[in-house]
C-alpha cells in the first residue's frame, strides 16, 4: 500500500507510516422477531461503520514530532476526513497508541470510529478487464496441467 496516499485531517501518513492494509466495512444492523411456528420477522435497522484500525511506523528524526501530532488530534476529538484511494470517511479518533522504542523508530497504532461514511456508492457492478479474464484462464489451465501431470 506504499503507493496509497493516506490523509487523516491534514495530516499525511508517509512511508512506514502507511500500513499495508486497512481493514473496512461494518454491519447490518438487524432486530429478529423469532415467532411461533418458526417464523421470523426481520427489522432492518441500517448499516453500521466498524471502526477503521490500522498500524505503522513513525520512523526518522521528526517520527516522535509526527506521533505527538496525531496524538494532539485525538485530544481534540473533532471530526477528521479519512482518506485513501477510493474511500472517504468522516472519523473521529477514539483510540491512538504509541510504543516509544527510541527516537527514530516509534510503533504506532490506531482506531478510528466512523462519523459519516463519504465514499460514493458503487451503484453498478464492474466488469473484470480483459487481461484480469486471461490471467484467471491461465492460471486454471497451469493448475489442470499440473494435476495432469
């Protein structure tokens, strides 16, 4: 992920500071009425955000500066705009967590709880490319020669 761009307010997270995965997603939230005969009636209740974790490296002389940083936005508790690739996300930071191992390289970790999800909906489902179909082919034609013998 070292080539995503990852901004949280003004801050920008930069080398191993940006991890290599952050996890996103959530829930449906649901109120199930199991009724008699085996019955159910489902309320939906709408979509819930999990919080966006994610962890990394301050690293350098300025990592411990950078760190304090993103501890100050925290203090604060405003809404801050999550964002990388494709998603957007209006968060607050509810937990930051710094491992002080000395002054060029700090472990940091952190969670943030969903405000407002900004990201566009995806309203229409894309098609795989062409060379993503010839790679998918290819790899099942090694697999059944390779079983073949």
């Amino acid at each position: 992920m070292t080539t995503t761009t990852l901004t949280l307010g003004d801050f920008e997270f930069a080398r191993y500071e940006i991890p290599e995965s952050i996890p996103f997603g959530g829930e449906q939230r649901l109120n199930v009425h199991e009724l008699v005969g085996g019955v159910r009636v489902v309320d939906v209740l709408g979509a819930v955000s999990m919080p966006i974790e994610w962890s990394g490296f301050f690293v350098g002389d300025n990592g411990l500066s950078r760190a304090r940083y993103l501890d100050t936005l925290r203090k604060a508790g405003k809404p801050l705009e999550l964002a990388w690739s494709q998603l957007y996300f209006l968060v607050v930071i509810q937990s930051f967590h710094c491992d002080f191992k000395n002054i060029g390289r700090i472990p940091y970790r952190i969670s943030c709880t969903v405000v407002k999800d900004l990201t566009h909906r995806a309203t229409n489902l894309l098609q795989p490319s062409a060379s993503q179909l010839v790679a998918e082919d290819a790899a099942t034609a090694n697999m059944l020669a390779a079983s073949i013998g």
